[in-house]
C-alpha cells in the first residue's frame, strides 16, 4: 500500500534528541526551542515566534491576545479543521462561517463585509493547502472595522502572498509541526506575533500567566502571576526533533514541489476533459507543495474513485466536512446555504504527497487515475 503519508526523518533528530537529554534541560523554552524561535525570526521576520505543543494552542493564545470575548463574533471559513473554532468557541465566541471561493478551498474575500457586524472582533482566514488567501483586502476590511486577522497557517510553512510570508501578514499566525505536515514534531506548532505591543503579553500567556520569560533574561528579580495564560511550551525533545527538521527545511520542500508539479503535469490532461479539477494557485500566492488535491463531479464519483485507488493499493482520502453542518454546530448555524465548501466538502479527494514518494509511484497513482475515469 503507498500510504497516504509518511513522516520523513532527516537523520539527525535522534542525535538532537539525545543532545537534549544530556543537557539536563527537558522543559521547555532551552537551547533547542531558542533555536528553532530564532530561526523564523530571523528567516520570515516575524516580530516574535513562539513555540507550541499544538496549532490548536498557537491558535488559543491568538484568541487570548486578541482578547475575544463571550458575545464577540470571528469570522472563519467552514472549510477548515475543527481547532479553527474551538479555539474561540473556548472563549465564548459567536462563530460566523463563510463559503470558500468558488475554484479554490480559501475563504471567499467578496463574502466577507457582509458578514461583519459591530460584535465581530477577528476574521481567520486558512491558507488551505498552504496556499494564500486574498490578503489585501481582508487587511482594508480589518483596518476600516478594527478588527483582528488571525491567520491559520497550519499548512503554510514557507509559502508567500505577494512576497510576504504567511503567519507573518495579520496580527498573529499559528503553524502546525504535525507529522502530516511539511516539517514535523509529530505534534507541535508555533505562533507568530506581527505586533509589537502584543510581544510582551505573549510570552506571559505563553508561561502560564507569569513573566517567567523576563526573569530567566535577568530583565526582573523574580516572577509571578500577572495575567492568564496556559502551559503552551513544548519539551525541548520535541524541539530538538524539530531543529532537525527546520536545518533540512529548503531539501524537504524542492522535494515536495518536485513531487507536486509531476502530479500536475501527469493529471492536467484529466482536468481538460473534464473529469477533475486541479488545485488552482492564484498569481499573488506561492506553492509550498503542502497537499496535492483532486476535485470530482460529485461525491459519488469521489467515493468510487477512492475506492479504486484502494483496490490499486494507494491510501487516497476525503478532507474536511463544512463545520456549520457538524453535529456540534447544525442547530446553532442560522445563515445562508454555503455551497461552495460544501462541493468541497463532498468532492474533494486528498492523493499521497510526502518526501519519501518517489516518482514512480506518483506516475503509478496518475495512471491509476487516468484509468479509473477512461
């Protein structure tokens, strides 16, 4: 079976790991986690960088320092994972979903406007399959409205809207270091602050509530608890694994946009005679070569073709399923119809991308493909 992903080892994790150990400093924010810290800093500019033991949590101290409340509304797209929301269903938040664009997963920017309210106090846009979002005019929106843009980066290491580096656009971004993801920790994220009056207040949630941080730079004699906040570091075990991964960053993706483009190349003729759609990258927005997407006619035929690939031995999958339809969020959704995300929803098909894919078997799963439909 070509699994439908596989984390890539660079080699030098174990090493790292063990180098952690022997330090005798497991906790978090050690040498490791400065390293990895210093290297988005440095490399994407973000203002600060902070690591974290999941997306979902870079994304629950997005909604702290954004100081959401209960009654306030964030505006979202539905076609996203279910940490999006449940990171400001924590707080309290009114969620207001948006429809995707009609070619391509993203939030529909055009929607959005009329979606606001005066209780709307952040928008989230997904970078789906690390790809941009339409930017600019989210920002006007943000600026005419005071309201925050959090961005969900999840899938979007190293990938740009118009040169800028994703995470690094809105107030905050959060990254996710997952094992499906194009550098990995198994679990782990960070949050990027792209505010400078947000810095200070970021490492104190990030430490519990107390200016931990400020104390160990010798910045104040002692520390204590001065606002809320969680246990959001990662061991240095997991960053250590990470550093590891972050070294092998520009090998890890040439390899994937190698991979991405045969799969383009191989399927575009497919797409011209209508059996699919290919994933779209706009002019504005770069390819980071997260996921390699197919979308069918109909959920049907998605169905049926997943379960030829799996006959073929290739793990293809579905992805998200709008969440104003979820169990959790039917009886609460009152707005219109989102038909977009729902196609999505039903006619999208994930196909395996990760370092390890070889060429061959990305030319064997697009013949498997081509021959499912002719």
């Amino acid at each position: 079976m070509i699994p439908f992903n596989q984390p890539f080892l660079t080699g030098k994790e174990t090493e790292y790991i063990v180098d952690a150990v022997n330090s005798k400093k497991l906790s978090g924010n050690g040498k490791y986690t400065k390293k990895c810290q210093s290297f988005f800093e440095d490399h994407y500019k973000f203002k600060k960088a902070l690591l974290t033991s999941s997306c979902t949590d870079a994304l629950e101290m997005a909604s702290l320092l954004a100081d959401i409340q209960p009654g306030d509304e964030v505006i979202m797209p539905t076609y996203t994972f279910v940490s999006t929301a449940n990171a400001f269903v924590l707080r309290g938040a009114t969620i207001v979903f948006a429809d995707s664009e009609k070619d391509h997963p993203n939030i529909d920017v055009n929607k959005l406007e009329g979606l606001i309210t005066p209780k709307t106090k952040a928008i989230v846009p997904v970078h789906y399959a690390g790809v941009a979002c339409d930017m600019d005019p989210m920002l006007e929106l943000a600026k005419k409205y005071d309201i925050k843009i959090i961005e969900d980066a999840a899938q979007a290491f190293d990938s740009f809207y118009k040169g800028k580096p994703l995470g690094g656009i809105g107030d905050f971004g959060a990254f996710s270091f997952h094992e499906t993801k194009n550098i990995i920790s198994g679990e782990g994220g960070l949050l990027s602050v792209n505010k400078d009056d947000s810095i200070g207040r970021s490492e104190i949630i990030w430490e519990k509530g107390t200016n931990r941080a400020a104390f160990f730079r010798g910045e104040i004699d002692k520390y204590g608890w001065v606002d809320v906040g969680s246990s959001f570091l990662p061991s240095e075990v997991v960053a250590a694994f990470l550093y590891a991964q972050i070294e092998n960053q520009e090998k890890i993706q040439t390899k994937r946009v190698s991979l991405w483009n045969q799969y383009y190349d191989q399927l575009s003729e497919t797409e011209a005679k209508g059996f699919v759609k290919l994933p779209k990258v706009p002019s504005y927005a770069t390819n980071n070569a997260h996921m390699f997407y197919l979308v069918c006619n109909s959920a049907e035929e998605r169905q049926k073709l997943i379960e030829y690939l799996r006959a073929k031995e290739i793990h293809a999958v579905f992805h998200y399923l709008s969440l104003h339809k979820s169990v959790f969020f039917q009886d609460k959704y009152k707005g219109e119809a989102l038909e977009n995300a729902d196609n999505f929803s039903q006619c999208l098909i994930r196909l395996p991308l990760y370092y390890d894919l070889t060429i061959q078997e990305v030319s064997y799963i697009s013949d498997s493909i081509k021959s499912f439909f002719e």
